[in-house]
C-alpha cells in the first residue's frame, strides 16, 4: 500500500511540474516585452535530479535499518535525507520557475521579493547594490520595489544582456559605481584618476608613486599615491569606462561618511583636511583639476 500511494504521488507531481516546466521554458516573450531572462533546461534538470533521490529514498525507508536496535534511528537518518534532497529540487523547479524579468526599451517587468507583479522604469534606477545574498544582485527604483537579479550562470538566458542595458544606464546616471582602487594594473587600463582625500582629478600618467599592498599570501600589488595631496588608499581609477569629476568623488565620501559612527567620520574628515592644506600650498600642472 505504501509504494502504491507513493508512486502514484510521485507521478502526478513529476507530470505536473514537467508539464509547468515545459510550458515555461517554451513560452515566448509578449509583443510588449520583446526580451526576457528565464532559466534553461538545465536548472530544471538539476531540479529534478534532486529531487528523484528525495523520492528514491522514500522508497527504501520502509526497509531502512540492518536490525530491529538500530532500525528507528536509521528511517530517522534517511526520512532527514530524502526531506532535504527533495525540498532542494523544489526549492530550484520553483525558483526557476518564478524567476522571469521582462524588458523593453524603457519599462522592467518583474516580480518582487515577496511574488508581486511590478512594472518600473529604465529612468527611475536610482542605484545597483552587488552586495546582496545567495549571488544576487539588487537594482533600486524610485518608485518600486527593488529587483533582485541573478547574475550570469546556471543556464540563465539573456542575463548578460540586460546586465549591459543597466551599466549602460548607471553609467550615464551613477558613473561613480564604476570606480575601482588606483592598482597599477587598473591604471594602466585608465585615462584618468581621482583623489577622495583631496578631490583632485588627474591623468593616469601622473601617477609615479605607489605604495605595496599584500592582497594575500601569493599576491602583492601596487596601490597609487596621489600626487597632488600624497595620501595612501584614497586614489580611484576610471578604468576607461566613465569619466571622474570632483562631484563624483563628493557623493563617494558622503555615502561612505553615512556609514561611519561620530568618531570615524571625524577622523576621516581631519584626514580630508590635511590633504587639502597639502594641496593648498602646491602649484599643480595645469591638466590636474579640483
């Protein structure tokens, strides 16, 4: 009786997940949103991979145990297992399955954390936050929820494309999220560099100085000093992507201040202070700017 009910369970959920899996996975984009980013295959297969040996070792728990001690304790140990390998398939079949961002030109279709439909606009991204949970990225709106978004991988189709469309745009609106730490090598690839320290602006060519830096036991590299101010961990390369400006760098230092107690933000504000009467008593070369 028990294998019966089992396996009669077993076949209406796979055919019922199968049939949703398959109507998903071949289901168009509309004429509205002409592009979309939806799981593949794959993720599905995975899905379901785990959980045909949640169900596998449903069927050996009647018989689980070598004898009648050790019997109780051993159903107890694979009823645990079969629960965990089986609610993992689920967990990635209706992950998969809910996870599907609609695009067009100008407005996002996507649901929110919670399961709610929202629409927002390309316009109204106010900024993107990379460090969030589980690989995901966030994407903030003004006027709608945020839109957490998986990053490229797992058979996600179209990632790397809407990925781009949202760079493109936080680059015009956010050039400051595209700033990296002055590394020799991230400066060679830069046209030019900014100071959060003393504000300044300057080709990456007038960089001479740097200080080592032990990123870990295998790997040292070379952090720039500012050559207007000569402070140490507070020089920003453009990697060529967007252009540095003083005002830029500002919103860097108020985010970061807003981060910091009382007794850190003054401390990192006397810092500031030194640097600019440094830069107050230079002459800098005419393609330097403050």
């Amino acid at each position: 009786m028990y294998y019966t009910i089992l396996t009669v369970l077993t076949i209406c959920l796979m055919a019922a997940l199968s049939f949703v899996v398959i109507a998903k996975v071949r289901q168009k984009p509309t004429a509205d949103f002409p592009y979309c980013i939806k799981y593949g295959w794959s993720a599905y297969a995975t899905g379901f991979f785990f959980l045909a040996i949640g169900i596998a070792l449903l069927y050996i728990l009647p018989t689980a145990g070598v004898n009648e001690c050790r019997q109780d304790d051993e159903r107890w140990i694979v009823a645990l297992m079969s629960g965990f390998m089986g609610a993992s398939g689920l967990i990635v079949i209706l992950s998969a399955l809910s996870y599907r961002i609609q695009w067009n030109d100008a407005t996002i279709s996507y649901r929110s954390f919670w399961g709610r439909k929202c629409t927002a606009h390309f316009e109204d991204i106010t900024g993107f936050d990379l460090n969030t949970w589980f690989g995901f990225s966030c994407i903030l709106f003004e006027n709608a929820p945020k839109l957490y978004v998986m990053e490229q991988g797992g058979d996600l189709r179209n990632a790397e494309a809407f990925n781009n469309k949202i760079s493109e745009i936080l680059k015009a609106k956010k050039p400051h999220y595209f700033y990296e730490p002055a590394f020799r090598e991230d400066v060679e690839q830069s046209s030019e560099c900014g100071c959060l320290a003393c504000l300044s602006v300057f080709p990456a060519n007038a960089i001479s100085n740097w200080r080592l830096i032990s990123q870990n036991e295998e790997n040292d590299e070379d952090l720039a000093i500012c050559p207007a101010c000569g402070h140490e961990e507070t020089v920003l390369c453009d990697m060529g992507e967007v252009s540095i400006t003083g005002a830029e760098l500002r919103i860097i230092n108020r985010d970061i201040d807003n981060k910091l107690n009382e007794k850190e933000r003054r401390a990192r504000q006397i810092e500031h202070e030194t640097a600019q009467n440094k830069l107050n008593t230079k002459t800098l070369p005419p393609e330097f700017s403050v």
